[in-house]
C-alpha cells in the first residue's frame, strides 16, 4: 500500500479553507493508503511561539484533525517533536543542502521580507525539515497545496542528492498528491481571495451557530444584478463558491435561477448559506468540544501515533548512517 503524508503547523484554529482544501480529501484517502498525518510543532519555532501558546495549539490541531474524521485506528496521527529522529536526519541533510539554493526558497524569501528581523537558521533551512519529515517515513504521495509545491521538488531534489552523493537507490522522490477536481480555493467572506488564518475572513470549525450567521450575514456582497445572466463579480461567486460546497442542488439551482432572472436576494442567500454552513460545522465543532478537553484520550492518541510513526523512523536513520559511514 502506498504511503500517503502531510504535516501541517499549529498556528491556530481550523477553518472552512482546511477543511474543504485539505482534511476532507484526507478523511477520504484513509482507506486507500497508509496515511500519516502529523501536527508540524518544530517548523512552527521560526516564529518563537509562547509555549504555553504552542501546547494549545498542538493540541487544538490534533482534536479538530480528529473531529474531523482523521481517525487514530485507520491512519498514522502523531506529533513531530514526539518523533526526535527526524532531528537527526535533519542534521545530516543539512550538510548537503546548500545556501544558495535555501535562500532562493520563495517561502524563505517572504518570510524574510515580513520579519527582516528574524531570519533564523530554522527558516533557512525549513525545506530541510520539510523534506526529512517526509523522506523518514518514505512517503509515496504527499497532498500539498500550491504554495508547498516547491518544497515537495526540493525534497525530491535531497533525495537525489543524496542518492548520488553515496551511490545509493535509498531514497525515492515522493509525488505531489494531486486532488485535481477536488482542488478548490475556498473564499474569504470579505471579497479580497482565499480563506485563511491571517487575513481574519474564515468560518472556523470552533464557531458556534450564531457566529457563523452573523460572519456570512455580514459578508460583503454588490447591488445586484442589472441585466439577466450576468457574469457574476467575485463576492457574488465567493457565495455561490460556498454553496457549492456546503448546500444542496436544489438550494443551488434556485439561487442559480434567481441571479439569472434578476430576482435574487442577497439575504435571502445568505440565511441559507449560513445555515447550510452549519449543518457542515455543527457535528464537527461539537466532537471538538467532546474531545479537546479529554487530555487522557489526545495523550493516548498522541502516544500511540509517535509510537507507530517512530518504527520507521528509527529505521530510516539507522539505515542512513550506515550508508553514510557510521558503523
Ligand atoms: P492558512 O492559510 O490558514 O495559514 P495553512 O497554510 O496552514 O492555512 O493551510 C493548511 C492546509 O489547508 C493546506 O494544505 C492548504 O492547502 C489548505 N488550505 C488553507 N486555506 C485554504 C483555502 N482557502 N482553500 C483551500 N485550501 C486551503
Ligand atoms: N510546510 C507545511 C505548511 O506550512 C507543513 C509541513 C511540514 C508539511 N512538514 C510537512 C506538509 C511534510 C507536508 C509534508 O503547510
């Protein structure tokens, strides 16, 4: 079976965009691969979090991947810095990773020129890491987004590096997962692009019914259409992007019909929405709610994941010190 495995780091709560960009296609892939899912706390230093702030957030990430539908029993849930191997082959990657080729990173770049005060080795080398998670568990397919794509060839890169460097097949180059249809860029409620955590325009999967209301009643919307069948400007179809994704057919075709013919009502649209948004994120929030305060079960979770995701691990770090010459 082929090894499937993301990461993500624990900055905060879980939103629509997550959910519909990434946990949901995971949820779905649990059956057909060996799936490893981790909470990315390391890369998550660049930026020097509080650690009391760094332990809630871990643990927000592993209830609400868990509330989801990431389920312990089928795939492979763990914590990064609960797998310290990793570390080591990190050290060893480092020594042929090459200056150059960090700092032309486009994620270095920007980080770099947001925090020009913080520009740590760490960052520096964050594809390194990336890679290592990957490499240590012998991925197969690693589903990314846009913005990863360039640390997934970077790690197929290292691969090869290291490959040639000690005229070895060890390493295979792991493939971007790809979701094609199911790729879909989830929208802000404030018109200006992409859901995500720092530009405060998501619905998390926290929020409580009357929030959501309140979040898609106040999303940014036009005068209405003038003329039947228009193209609709983007706020308009951020809604509609929406209601793709959380509402029936039914509901669809009728807010389709009613922007073709002139009649449509925002309000009445977006009463809808809301309530369609919920009966995605109720069932969810409440499982959070059930399971972020059961610290014995997250432990349990988190303990037996390392445990799993430590076998190959450590395996792959004996195997590569010996190629590497320690004996
Ligand atoms: P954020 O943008 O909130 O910081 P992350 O960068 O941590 O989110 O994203 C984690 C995962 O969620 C990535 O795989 C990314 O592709 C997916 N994702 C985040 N926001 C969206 C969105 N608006 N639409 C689709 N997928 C998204
Ligand atoms: N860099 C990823 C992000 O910012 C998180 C991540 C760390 C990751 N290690 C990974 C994703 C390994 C996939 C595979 O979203």
């Amino acid at each position: 079976m082929e090894i499937v495995l993301s990461g993500i780091r624990p900055t905060g709560d879980l939103h629509l965009g997550n959910y519909f960009g990434a946990l949901r296609n995971f949820v779905k892939m649990q059956d057909d691969y060996k799936c490893n899912f981790f909470v990315a706390d390391y890369h998550s230093l660049t930026t020097h979090p509080h650690p009391e702030d760094l332990r809630i957030n871990v643990k927000k990430i592993l209830s609400q991947y868990i509330a989801s539908g990431l389920d312990p029993e089928k795939s492979t849930i763990y914590v990064q810095s609960d797998v310290p191997e990793v570390c080591e082959l990190y050290m060893l990657m480092n020594m042929n990773a090459y200056i150059g080729e960090l700092e032309r990173t486009a994620s270095f770049k920007e980080k770099a020129r947001q925090n020009p005060d913080n520009v740590n080795a760490g960052l520096l080398t964050y594809a390194v890491l990336m890679a290592c998670d990957i490499l240590i568990q012998k991925a197969d397919k690693v589903p990314v987004g846009k913005d990863q794509e360039q640390h997934l060839e970077m790690t197929c890169r290292f691969a090869r590096r290291f490959n040639n460097i000690y005229g070895v097949e060890y390493f295979k180059e792991p493939k971007a997962f790809s979701f094609s249809k199911d790729l879909i860029k989830v929208p802000g409620l404030d018109g200006t692009g992409k859901m995500g955590k720092s530009t405060n325009n998501g619905i998390y999967l926290i929020d409580e019914d009357k929030d959501i209301r309140k979040k898609v009643m106040k999303a940014v919307t036009d005068s209405g259409p003038t003329e039947p069948n228009q193209a609709k400007p983007e706020v308009i179809q951020n809604l509609f992007t929406l209601m793709d994704l959380v509402s029936d057919r039914s509901t669809i075709e009728h807010f389709e019909n009613a922007w073709n013919d002139c009649s449509i009502r925002y309000g009445d649209l977006k009463k809808q929405l809301a309530e369609d948004i919920i009966r995605t994120v109720a069932p969810i929030r409440e499982h959070i709610k059930d399971i972020y305060n059961d610290d014995a079960y997250l432990e349990r979770v988190a303990r037996e994941g390392a445990e799993k995701a430590r076998v190959q691990a450590a395996k792959t770090v004996k195997e590569v010190r010996q190629i590497i010459g320690f004996k």
